[in-house]
C-alpha cells in the first residue's frame, strides 16, 4: 500500500486516533479525534496526553498502560471517561497497542498507539456537533461552581496549547509504565507521512514544533510550560486591556521532602502538584514551572483572582500518597495584579515574589496578596540571599558575553564576561544581585565560578589566535583573600587558557584600598602574564599621574561619559586628554556603553583603541559568539569615520 494512502486512511478513518510518545505527550491525532474532543489539532500536538482524560480516569488509566506487556503490539482495551475542551466528561473506550519502534532505531522508545470511540460512537457526527455547539460556552459548565470566575472566553480562544499541562493524577505516560524502556521514538509508526498528505504526522508536528522549539518551552517532567514560555504568554497579556493576575508559589519544605522521600517520589509529587494546579483553574490560563518546586499561574479575565488562589493552596493541601507515604503538599504563595503602574511583567514577577516572601514570613502553607511595603521589608531583602545562594549551590550563575570591537584592527578582539542570574524564569540585573552577593559573601564564590564558567566556555575561541581575550570583572572584596590571586592562575591552568589571555577589570577604589593587598596580588597576577584594567575610569578620584604607579595594562571610559556625546559635535577635550595621557604611560583605551555611531566615530576620531556597547551587541551566552561577532562587524562597518 501506498504510504500516501496509508496516511490517508489514518486521517480519516471513523475513530479517533492517537499517538502518545515515550513522554506522554501527543505526536498524532486525525480529524476524529479533533472533533471527538473539541480541540483544534494544533493545540494537542505536543500536549500531555492527561489533558483528554477525565480527573477520575488517570490512575486507572496508567494502570491499564502498566499493564500491557513488554512486546510490541501488545493490546488491551479501558472503559473510562474523557474530557472535552469544554470540561465536560464523556463516556470512552479506549484500545490501547504498544507501537514497534522502526526497523533499524537504536534505543527507541516505546509509544502507544490510542483507538478512542465515544458512548453511542455508530452516531459520532451527531455527537460531534451537539459537542461543537457545547463549545460556544466554554467555561460556564465547568466552572459554575466559582463565580467568581469570568464565564466568557474571548472569542476564538481555545485552552492554552503552551500550557499543555502534565494534569496527572500522579504520574504521566513517562512514569512506571515507560520508565522502563529507552526514551527517542517520535512519529506514526506504521504511517508515512506523505509531504502534503491531510493530517501527515510529521507536517502536523513540525508545525507546532516552530512554536514549542522541539520541547524547549515545556518543562520535561510535568509537561508544563517552562519560564521562558510562561514570560512570553504574560507579556502577551500585558498588551491587552483585560485584567491579569498572576500566582508565585513553592512547596513548603520541599528540600526536606526530598531528602526523607528520595528522588523519584519528589518528582512525582511535583506533577501531582502540576496536575492540582491544573485542575484548578480555566483550560487557557497558563501554568508554568519555573524550576525546582517552583510553580507560576498566569490568570486573565479573571473576576476574582484571591477566590483562585484559595482554591489552590485548599487543593494542594489535601493529602497525597508518594513513595508510600502520605503527604500534605503546602505551599507558600504570592499574588499579583496588573495595575496601572505595572510595567512589565518582570515587574508583576517581583511583586508576587515579595508576596510569596510574606507569606513564608507569615508561617508558610498561606497565601498573601502583594502589597507595595512588601519590598522593604527584611524578610524580602533575606529572600533575596537565600535564593542568591541556593543559586549558587545549583550552579544557576550563568555568563554571557559582550564584543569588544578594536577599530585599528576592524575585527573582535576581546570579549567582556558578565555573569547572570534568572529567577522565576526572568534575569535579574546585575545591579541587583551583585551588591546582595558582596553583603552576604557570596561574591568569591560567585566570582571563582563566573571565571571558571569564561575560561571553559571562550577557550575554544582564544585558542584560534593568541591575540584573542576575555575580560572578566573582580570586586575589590575578592582580593581579601590572600590567595586569589593564586585561584586565578589555578583556574587558567586547569581550563587551559593562557594567562596573557585573561584581563581582570577592576573599579578605580579597588587600587586605592589601603587596607588590603592588592597591588601585591595584582603585581603577582601580572607577572604570571595576566592583564590588569581599571574600570570606570574617569568617575573617581585617581589622576592621571598615579597611573604610572600601577600595575595596569589598559583603562575603560565610563559609560557616564560616553552618554555625554550625542551628535558627535560637542566640544569635549576631556575625551582627547585622557586618551592621550594613557597612550603616552603605554596603556591601552576601552570605551564601554556605545549606543550610537555618532559616539563610535567621536571616540575613534579621537583614538580610542577599542568600543564596546549595545551599537555592536549585547552580551549573549557563549553559544552565540559568532553571532555577535559578526552583528559587532556590521556596525562597525557602519560607523563612517574621516569620510
């Protein structure tokens, strides 16, 4: 038989059709199984199988699942009850048949192929009409029972195909069941799909592919969005006119969980968290898990966001069996509403944050809504250092990477690392986290890691020419410890960078502590090859003369300065004596913060030796340094200098 036939028949055969994949999610479905269930097919590609299921029929569901033998094309069929997109239940039967993985595929995992008929199937279409009509009042049966709910959908939207949610009653399709074969089979066994062909798998899933990013977007073990999607879907709605709240929450004491439940059990009571969290609100509100035990609910055109978010905490408390023990799962939450001094949603996130904070503050297992003394208060500042801390023992400080463009040369030369830190999904400045890691003593520790983390990532470009470099910030706090300089070599030597290869950027104070070592280090640092540059030069109280008595290769103007150039025809003579003066004691130029061409050609005119700004790039993980290389090129090729 013709593969293109074959896909045809898959399409429209009379009975829904399904394919769920080693994760427990939906890789196929045909026409039937569209209008058996009320989604549009684009918003089940990709979704946790869960989401057709009614609460009730889960466990027994998997059950089934467990049951089936290890062979392919095992079979056995379940009697339960699904659920429509409109939340209502209806009467199933399900034939269920493990899928041989194809001919030749290496550690494949196994899939189940899914025959779903509905009670009185012999007249679907009938069935399937009344089920469309029941769509046009999407949330009023199943949410009757919480008025204080919105009733009304807007128009046209359907349940929220990023949420996908891992709504299991404990478990999903990737637990007992699938847990014991090897994850990678993907596709319609058995089903070719014809390019072009009506409801060809492969076509169907590489277009919601574009929008999940191949699994991306969704969190692996509860099969919910992730931060970066959930981002996304709020600053969507912050574009609109309707209200928005969104909910902040983390399992009380879930360290100790873990450590008395052990680890399997722990990730099951995250997505029967995941699931409760579902079940609790509309089919297009957004859950998301940001990380660890850390949940985030997205609400729009919600009436009465405080009545959701009693629901929640009162679901989540009730008892639950994991690893054999019976648990209650409190939570500690934060809400947050859109207002008219809502900026974006990085700033909705920290106000439910602060929330949250109180409401751990308050005696955990609660909720709070945000109020603006939140921010201040000591618990909310404490907050910040222990997730900075627990940040740091999870190895969550990432670094990215800013071009450092060399004019003379027309090519990059050096890349300036900046380390970075994403809480609830969002990166927090590092105006915010640096000085919390100076005041807590975080700040070696963040400090050895953001160098260890350069040094491993760039080395694969510094080794292609001896001239390449990075640069990498040091607080003055760093250089208590008498051995840092010592640490530095260590790192260099252990990753395989060439210490001539390595700037260490300092402010203009840390030169001038006369209470510490510093020069002593420095001078150690320099001899071993490594390069010393004074930071925000320009803005303190150095002169010109003391240059000469310090250890330094080269200094960077301050952005503060750079601003004061906006047309490139200010009369600024500071810019050519300092410029001048270094040039004349052997060191080199860096100008940071170059926004404009106006400012880049001032500065070049004027022989400033490099340029570094978001006119070239912003700072960007390692993966992408030849992106910014060649965005830093462009510009540079743009800035008409001496024409």
């Amino acid at each position: 038989m013709e593969a293109g036939f074959a896909q045809h028949l898959l399409e429209y055969s009379p009975d829904a059709l399904l394919l769920v994949g080693p994760d427990g999610s939906i890789s196929f479905l045909n026409a039937a199984a569209e209008r058996l269930f009320g989604y549009p097919r684009a918003q089940l590609l990709g979704a946790d199988h869960n989401l057709l299921l009614a609460e009730a029929s889960r466990e027994v569901f998997h059950g089934v699942l467990a049951g089936l033998g290890a062979s392919a094309g095992s079979r056995t069929t379940f009697a339960g009850s699904g659920r429509r997109a409109d939340g209502t239940d209806l009467p199933v039967e399900i034939t269920c048949s493990l899928v041989p993985a194809p001919a030749g595929a290496a550690d494949a995992g196994t899939s189940v192929a899914l025959s779903v008929r509905g009670a009185g199937h012999r007249n679907a279409d009938a069935n399937v009409n009344a089920n469309a009509n029941a769509n046009a009042q999407p949330d009023a049966q199943r949410h009757a029972d919480h008025p204080g709910d919105r009733q009304v959908r807007p128009s046209g939207a359907g349940p929220d195909a990023g949420a996908h949610p891992g709504g299991s009653a404990g478990r999903s399709l990737s637990g007992d069941f699938l847990r014991r074969r090897a994850p990678g089979f993907t596709g319609v066994a058995g089903a070719p799909g014809a390019a072009g062909a009506p409801g060809a798998a492969p076509a169907a899933f590489a277009g919601h592919d574009d929008e999940l990013k191949a699994g991306s977007l969704r969190d692996p073990l509860t099969a919910l969005p992730n931060g970066p999607f959930f981002n996304e879907r709020l600053a969507a709605a912050l574009r609109r006119p309707d209200p928005v709240d969104i909910l902040l929450l983390d399992i009380d004491d879930f360290g100790h969980l873990n450590g008395v439940l052990g680890r399997a059990a722990a990730d099951g009571l995250l997505v029967e968290v995941a699931s409760r969290l579902r079940n609790c609100v509309r089919p297009h509100d957004t859950v998301a898990r940001l990380g660890g035990d850390e949940f985030a609910v997205l609400l729009t055109e919600c009436l009465n966001a405080d009545a959701v978010a009693t629901r929640i905490a009162q679901a989540l408390y009730a008892p639950l069996r994991v690893g054999g023990s019976m648990v209650r799962p409190g939570v500690s939450m934060g809400l947050a509403s859109k207002s008219a001094q809502t900026l974006d949603g990085a700033e909705l996130l920290r106000q439910a944050d602060a929330a949250m904070t109180a409401a751990k503050a308050a005696g955990k297992n609660n909720w709070q809504r945000f109020r603006p003394e939140m921010l201040n208060t000591q618990a909310h500042k404490a907050d910040g250092e222990t997730g900075l801390r627990r940040a740091v023992e999870l190895g969550q400080i990432s670094v990215h990477y800013q071009p450092v463009v060399s004019p003379g040369i027309g090519s990059v030369m050096q890349f300036e690392a900046f380390a970075r830190w994403e809480r609830h999904g969002r990166p927090v400045p590092p105006n915010q986290f640096l000085p919390v890691a100076e005041q807590s003593g975080l700040i070696r520790e963040i400090g050895d890691e953001v160098l260890r983390r350069t040094c491993a990532e760039i080395r694969p470009w510094l080794a292609r020419d001896a001239a390449y470099g990075v640069a990498v910030n040091v607080s003055g706090l760093q250089f208590q410890h008498r051995d840092f300089a010592a640490d530095v070599l260590a790192i260099a030597a252990s990753t395989g960078v060439e210490p001539r290869q390595l700037t260490l950027e300092l402010t203009e104070s840390v030169f001038f502590d006369a209470s510490s070592d510093v020069l002593t280090q420095l001078r150690q640092l320099r001899e071993a090859g490594v390069r010393i540059a004074m930071d925000d030069f320009g803005t303190g109280y150095s002169t010109l003369g003391r240059l000469r008595e310090l250890p330094l290769d080269g200094v960077k103007i301050d952005r503060t300065l750079v601003a004061m150039i906006r047309t490139g025809q200010e009369q600024l003579p500071f810019f050519a004596t300092m410029i001048n003066a270094a040039h004349a004691l052997g060191l080199g130029v860096t100008a940071e913060g170059v926004e404009t061409p106006a400012q880049a050609k001032y500065l070049m005119e004027r022989g400033c030796d490099s340029l570094q700004g978001y006119l070239f790039a912003k700072p960007a993980p390692a993966s992408d340094l030849a992106g910014t290389m060649e965005s830093a090129l462009a510009a540079l090729d743009k800035v008409d200098v001496g024409r």
